[in-house]
C-alpha cells in the first residue's frame, strides 16, 4: 500500500523597498502575493478541493522498500471556529475503490476481501470527535476512522500551510499532516511470510494527509 505524492505550495515572497531617502517607492504592478487573513476569516465552511488534495498511505513492502498509494476519489467538509476551535468539525469521505498504488495487480487485491471488500464497504470515512488548535499553524484532530464494519480512534497533528486567493477568486486553505496505524486494527489482516523470515507487508501504515480547501461564500 502506499502514499500520494505530495504538492507543496509555495508562496512568493515579498521584498523591501529600497527607494531613496526623499523619493517614494513606486507601487507594485502585475505580483500575485499570497493573503494572510485575519483569524475571522479563517472561521466558516470549507470544502476539500479533491483534485488538489492528497490522501494517502505508505506500508513496507517485503521488510525492504516502501509502497505508496491514494484514494483519487475524496471528498470532505471541514467547519472552522478560530475563536473557539474546539466547535470546530471535520468529515472526510474516500471512496474504497478509488485505492490507487500505480499496479493494477496490487489495486485489484487491495479492493478484494482480503482487505477493503470494496464491494461490501464502499467507503472509508472518518469523521472528527475534537479539534485542538496548539497554535497559530497546528491542529490535532482527533476522530473516529471506519475501514469496513471497524471504527477506531485516530489522531493527526495538521499543520496550516497558510491560505491564498485563486485567480477564480476562490479562498483556498492548507493543511498538511500524517499519522500511523496498525492496519489489523480495522481488520486487514492479510500477509504473507517470506522465506528469508518477516512478511511481505508492514502492520504499521503511516497516512499522509496534503490538504486544499475552499472557503464557501
């Protein structure tokens, strides 16, 4: 199983004016400068932006190398109060058959019985039971995560990777993160032994989480 690459936005940085002592600098034209909003607008809905947005996984393959892989089909809503995170909410949706590892082999496995039984259990959902801000660029989530009939308790740190305006006027947010599980939690509980001793994929998965959503007007 494995992991989403990840985009990494940048944001352009600004540079000082250096104008003589009695002459006013003169306004810049033509620059795309990123916004950095008052807490209150940080505050509202937020729609996950799916095709700029990554959910993905990492597992050990063969005791030796790492797999990645997604879910390309991901949808989600997250309420914010800066004020007072703790109202704050999450739901994320994933749809199980969309797991995508880059092997047809391997995908079609995934989405069998011996792991997401994508036929029976469509979806993978998790959705938020606390949200802690530690401060101005972090969140710790915590939440209830379901994998087939299970749902156990997960927690990500979420870094706020900041906020922009698209050139379609849209009021986009960031967030990064990742946290580990133990994949027999949720009943995925296939392997197989190698000869030379160990299995062929890791218990421990690590999630990565690279978030892009829109504020709702």
């Amino acid at each position: 199983m494995g992991l989403l690459d990840w985009f990494k936005k940048s944001t352009p940085a600004t540079t000082p004016s250096t104008s003589g002592a009695d002459t006013a600098a003169p306004a810049a034209t033509g620059t795309l400068v990123a916004e950095v909003p008052a807490a209150d607008e940080l505050t509202g809905t937020w729609t996950i932006d799916p095709s700029h947005t990554s959910i993905g996984f990492v597992a050990r393959h063969a005791m030796v190398t790492n797999v990645r892989g997604s879910f390309d089909e991901v949808e989600g809503v997250g309420v914010l109060d800066a004020a007072d995170p703790s109202t704050s909410s999450v739901t994320v949706t994933m749809k199980a058959a969309s797991i995508n590892t880059g092997n047809a082999d391997r995908d079609g496995h995934l989405r069998s019985a011996d792991f997401f039984d994508v036929e029976t259990y469509p979806e993978v959902r998790f959705v938020s039971t606390s949200v802690v801000r530690g401060d101005a660029d972090t969140f710790t989530v915590t939440g209830d995560l379901t994998i087939k009939d299970v749902t156990r308790p997960v927690t990500v740190d979420l870094a706020f990777t900041g906020v922009a305006r698209d050139p379609f006027g849209n009021l986009r947010a960031g967030f990064e993160g990742e946290t580990s599980v133990n994949r027999k939690d949720w009943g995925l509980e296939w392997n197989a032994a190698l000869e030379t001793g160990g299995v062929l994929v890791s218990e421990k998965v690590k999630l990565v989480f690279d978030v892009s959503a829109i504020k709702a007007a």
